[in-house]
C-alpha cells in the first residue's frame, strides 16, 4: 500500500486492486482496476467495491472513514472519534487526521487511544506543527508511505508530513 498526498487534506491510497482518494472529513472515492468508473462514498454506511472496503461513520458535521484493504486499516477523519467507535475498530493501522480543527488536543488524545503504526497529520503547515508539538513524537517527512504488514511497527507511533 502506498499513500501519497495530493492535496491539503486530500490523500491518494494506492493498492493492488486499485486506488482509494481520501478527502479527509468529507468523501472517499474507491477506483479499481478492473473499471474506469469509480465509487463515491459521502454518507455514512458500509461499503465494498472490488474487495476494498470503507467503513464511513457521522462524526460531528465530518465523516470518519476506515479503509480495510490488504489486511491494512486506514482510518481518515476531521473529527474526534468517540470511545466505543475507537474499540469498535480494532486494530488501525494508519491515521490521517485533520489539524485544521479547534480541537487539537482531542485529536492527540484520540490517536493516542488508538495508537496506530503511523499517523500522517493534515492540514495547514502551521496546524500540523501545532498537532506534532503536543503530539510529543518527532517527524519526519516523506512523499509516499509504503507498507505492508510485514513492514508494521506496533511498539512505536511513527510521525509521516507527506508533501506534494
């Protein structure tokens, strides 16, 4: 799996099946391989299209996405998750979180909650900075994330700034 961003709050994940595009808080656009059509997905609900798989769930005014493919979870939101949502996951792998909120020590706390191999914060340079300060980790940036589950890392959170 590759992630890459293409945007302020707008990231590319491509898998061997396709392709997922994330603008984070607002939609997911699933677009495989097999078809030049893709698939929308801006309300709440379970999805699956060609094997790829978004869980999308209200949070606040924003949607949460959770993406599960190649026995990975990514997990995009603009919004704090609750508690029960964030057991209800299980395991998350990657978290792309929106630091353009006023709610940026919620943000650490919830991603602390979850504790995911990596954590590529979103938002505006100044926003990002902010999370990555209270976050407590160091950074480092990268143009793409590539993994795999045999390259996860579940004892340490790692800090990823993807530039376009």
């Amino acid at each position: 799996m590759d992630i890459a961003k293409v945007a302020v709050n707008k990231y590319r994940v491509k898998v061997k099946r396709g392709s997922v595009m994330v603008n984070v808080g607002e939609s997911v656009e699933i677009q495989n391989n097999s078809s030049k059509s893709s698939f929308v997905i801006a309300q709440p609900g379970e999805y699956e299209v060609e094997g790829i798989s978004v869980f999308a769930y209200q949070v606040g005014e924003t949607l949460a996405s959770v993406i599960h493919v190649e026995d990975l979870k990514v997990l995009a939101t603009s919004g704090v998750l609750s508690d029960t949502l964030i057991e209800d996951q299980g395991t998350i792998d990657v978290v792309i979180v929106n630091t353009n909120s006023i709610q940026n020590k919620e943000n650490v706390a919830m991603v602390g909650k979850i504790e995911p191999s990596f954590v590529l914060p979103s938002g505006e340079a100044a926003n990002v900075a902010t999370f990555i300060k209270d976050f407590e980790h160091t950074a480092r940036e990268a143009n793409k994330l590539s993994i795999t589950r045999a390259t996860l890392n579940s004892d340490i959170t790692d800090v990823v700034i993807l530039i376009d």
